[in-house]
C-alpha cells in the first residue's frame, strides 16, 4: 500500500480507497487500449477529484500546507505518498456561473483564445470512440519560472451534475507515438481536474467556487522548491487571465444564464 489510502480509511461513493490508490500507483494506462477501460477510469478520477477539491486533508489523509494566499486564491500542496510528485489545489471564486466558467475557461476552444500557457491543443479521440463528454487529447504548455515546456496526453471528461456542478477531469496516457517536440512528456494523475460549483450572489448574477486539483510529475531533474513557486506562479496567472476573459466576454454582452 504504497500510497496510504487504505490506511487513511476514506471512501467516496463507488469507489473504494484501495481503488484510488491502484490508479496512482500503476501509472497511466497506454492509449491504444484505454477505450474500453474508460468507465472504470473516469469513475475512479471524479471520485479521487471530489476527494481533494475541498476538506482539510488529501485523498491519502496527508495535510493541505498552504503555498500562498493572494487576492481571494488560496494555494496549497500536500506529498504524495508513494511518488516525488506533489499535489496542488487552488481555490478562488469567479463572478460567473459554473457553466459560464466551462464554457469561457475549460472548453478548449474559447481557452485557446486567452491562455498564454497553451502552446498546442490536438484532440486524437473524439465522443465518438470514447463516449460522451470524453475525449483524448495531446497538450503542449510553455515553460514558465525556470521550467522547460512540457507536454501531456490525457483522457479528458468535462460534464455537469444536476445541480449545476461543473467537473473536468481525467488522468494521462502513455501514447509514445505522440511526438513531444521540444517539450519533457509529463504524467497527470487521477484527481487532477477542476470543480466548479455555482454560487448565487444576486437576483440577475451569478459567482462560482474553483477548486483546481493538479497531481503532476513534470520528468527532469526539477528541485522541489522551483515547482512549487512554478505552480503558485502559473495558478495565479491562470486566474488573472481567466477573470480578465471572462468580464471581457460578460462585458461584451455574452449572457450568463446560470447556475
């Protein structure tokens, strides 16, 4: 039980915490025979990301340290047991709705548009092979603060629930077919992700709650300290960024129908 979830004794609906720990520990799983493992997939990578998004302690028991707290986004990160990799979460409010927020900010089309993190997006599967709501894709993102480029291939899952909250989530895949350029190929692990839950702040406006969960191992010789500053850095220039296009798009008259 390299990762300790067991011993932490959690559970989420569905899925138990030897699950969880069996998805962090064995790595990704490879592309060319992901499809058919992607219900037992995605229900283990929500489970793990409702686990971190919210409460005191991570998915394996371990303490949020706080990284930093600036402007209303509170950053904090937690070992893992099991892996050098650190996980992060970011939580912020953002005066849009849930839905808002994934259309402007997680739906890759419009994010393309604002995030000068983004260096190439391809999608290689559609819903059409993966199912609803689903798809694999190959991320290329710049450097930043001292880190080299890196790149990622990823099952991705962007759905709501019936109360209007927003989750994407989703976990790597080992696809070595994909050409990495001059990027470091990176491994995202279950329980990374973002939850969006709606928030109502008035009769004709909407804000949200952003919990953003990364569980990344960058490759390369990195000291812990340069990710850590690298990752409260890149949080906050997403939110900034993020904020910025959604009152441009408010502004310019998209509406906001809620939750």
């Amino acid at each position: 039980r390299r990762c300790g979830m067991a011993a932490a004794g959690r559970s989420v609906p569905d899925v138990s915490v030897e699950e969880c720990c069996a998805a962090v520990c064995k790595g990704p799983p490879r592309m060319d025979g992901v499809v058919p493992q992607l219900p037992h997939l995605k229900r283990v990578c929500k489970a793990m990301l409702a686990m971190n998004a919210e409460g005191s302690t991570t998915s394996e028991g371990v303490a949020w340290t706080s990284e930093s707290s600036n402007d209303g986004l509170i950053v904090e990160s937690a070992a893992v047991p099991g892996l050098s990799a650190r996980r992060f979460r970011a939580v912020t409010r953002l005066p849009c709705s849930a839905s808002f927020f994934r259309d402007s900010c997680i739906a890759m089309d419009e994010r393309l548009k604002w995030d000068t993190a983004v260096a190439n997006y391809t999608e290689l599967l559609g819903p059409g092979k993966c199912g609803a709501n689903t798809t694999v894709w190959h991320l290329a993102v710049n450097g930043a603060f001292g880190v080299a480029g890196r790149d990622f291939v990823d099952f991705g899952v962007v759905e709501a629930d019936s109360d209007g909250t927003v989750w994407s989530y989703g976990q790597s895949v080992q696809a070595e077919d994909v050409p990495s350029g001059d990027c470091v190929r990176g491994v995202n692990y279950p329980g990374s992700g973002w939850r969006v839950r709606p928030i109502k702040s008035g009769s004709d406006s909407f804000e949200c709650e952003c919990s953003y969960v990364v569980l990344s191992d960058l490759k390369g010789w990195l000291p812990s300290a340069i990710v850590r500053m690298a990752m409260s850095g890149q949080f906050a220039d997403f939110f900034r960024l993020a904020r910025a296009h959604i009152e441009k798009r408010l502004e310019g008259g998209a509406t906001d129908d809620g939750p």
